[in-house]
C-alpha cells in the first residue's frame, strides 16, 4: 500500500478541517442572527404593548368625555356640547393617527424579522448540509486511519 500526501484518503482530513470552520462560522452566524430576530421581537412587543395602551388611553378620555356630556347634560349649554364634541374628534384623530404610526412601524418590523427568519433558515440548512459532510468525511478519514493502522501494526 502507497502512502503519500496526494493519496486522497490523506485529502479528506483537509475537506474536513474545511467543513469545521465552515460549520464555526455557520454557528457564529446562526447566533448572530437569532440575537437580530430576539431584538426585534423586543422592539415588536414593545409596539404592540404602546398600541394598547393608546387603545386604553383613548378609551379613558371618551369615557371622561362621556361621562361629562352625560352627568352635565341639563348644565351644559350646547355651545360647550359642540366644544367637548370638538375635543372629543381631536383625540379621535390623534389617537387614530399614533396608532397608525405604530402599526406602519409594526409591519415594517414584522417584515424584516421574517427576512431574517428567513436567512436564519437558510443558515440552518447550510449547516444541516455541512454536518451531513462532516460525519460522512469523518467516517472516510477514521476509516483510512484505521486501515494505515493495521499496515503499521501488521509491519512492525
């Protein structure tokens, strides 16, 4: 048997060293990118909890506002009807506005988390792919060394 470094049995440890910094990398990457996806999972709980409490704030004023107009119905002159009326359209629109706002911010984050969900997939798949490699140039270069064993053993 002819042992030499271009014996390609001697190349599969190379491949292999190869498919190990490849597969470090990959790691380093995946963790990378599930660090992005958490942060954009904080940044949307934080929109969505923002959305509701503007959903609750409005909610309390219309309920003051109602409860004025209700309680105050035989004080209240209809011009200051029309004033608490006014008042009431504005936090409408600005309420309304805001919320806007954050569910525009909200679609825009749940899209770049799906980006990355998606990358973070495909770097999944690239390690799937290398580690299959890995074991099956694993096996290869055990069962060449084994093999160069047995020729030393059975010389010496």
């Amino acid at each position: 048997m002819h042992f030499s470094f271009t014996n390609p049995s001697l190349l599969n440890f190379s491949a292999l060293m190869d498919i190990s910094k490849e597969l470090e990398r990959l790691v380093k990457q995946k963790e990378e990118l599930s660090a992005v996806i958490q942060k954009i999972d904080m940044r949307l709980n934080n929109l969505q909890s923002s959305a509701f409490a503007l959903a609750n704030y409005y909610v309390v004023f219309q309920g003051v506002i109602l409860t004025i107009i209700c309680n105050g119905a035989k004080n209240l002159k209809p011009s200051d009807r029309w004033f608490l009326f006014t008042i009431s359209i504005l936090a409408v629109l600005l309420n309304l506005s805001a919320l806007i706002k954050a569910g525009i911010k909200y679609i825009e984050n749940k899209g770049t988390r799906e980006i990355f969900w998606f990358r973070l997939s495909k770097v999944y798949g690239k390690i799937f792919m290398l580690d299959c490699s890995y074991e099956d140039e694993k096996i290869n270069s055990d069962a060449f060394f084994s093999i160069v064993l047995e020729h030393f053993v059975k010389k010496g």
